[in-house]
C-alpha cells in the first residue's frame, strides 16, 4: 500500500512539471499570430498592428530583458513594462507553471537554450 501510494505521489509530483514543460506548444496556441512562427515578429496580425511586436528570434533584442521581465510582460500585458498595450496579458489565461514556459521557450527561440 505505501508502494502505491508512492508512486501516485509521484507522478502527481511530475505530472504537472512535464505539462508546463511545452512552451513551444503555447508559443503556437497564444504567441504566433503576432510574434511568428519563428518568433521573428512577422505574425499573421503584425501587419495590422500600430507597433510591430517584438522579434523573440533576435538574440541582441532578447538579451536586454530579464526572465523576470518576460515573466511580467506576459503575465501582465505590455503596459506592465512601459511598452506596448497591444502586448495582451495572460495572466487570466495562463498559470504561473505555464508562463515560466513560455520564457523557458522565448530562451531557446533567440538563444537557442
């Protein structure tokens, strides 16, 4: 019985970690109609938008911002960090688990790790 319920602890444990684990999935289901497919800011929406969204593949542009500061902008929208208000903010549809991911991802898009 203690077996059993080590192994349900377990993967209660590990089961959330693998499921925010896909930031690239996310990447595709929030991000690519205005940053890209490949993160470069040439979404389907881009052309229609006042301010271009920002180039995620652009390791010189991403460098600038902190993990903390990516966390915040899609937490909380553009507006968070003085940038702008097209930016939406997630953080109603998105956890924090899911968030970390998508930055986790924005990494590897400019930085490739």
């Amino acid at each position: 019985m203690k077996r059993i319920a080590a192994i349900a602890l377990t993967a209660c444990l590990v089961a959330p970690a693998m499921a925010g684990d896909d930031g690239a999935e996310l990447y595709r289901s929030y991000c690519v109609q205005c940053h890209g497919s490949a993160g470069d800011g040439k979404g389907i929406n881009a052309p229609h938008m006042s301010v271009a969204p920002r180039d995620h593949s652009d390791p010189t542009e991403m460098s600038g911002r902190s993990d903390e500061e990516l966390f915040k902008v899609i937490k909380h929208g553009g507006k968070s960090i003085n940038q702008s208000v097209l930016m939406p903010a997630w953080g109603h549809t998105l956890d924090d688990e899911q968030i970390h991911a998508l930055v986790g991802h924005l990494r590897r898009l400019c930085c490739g790790g």
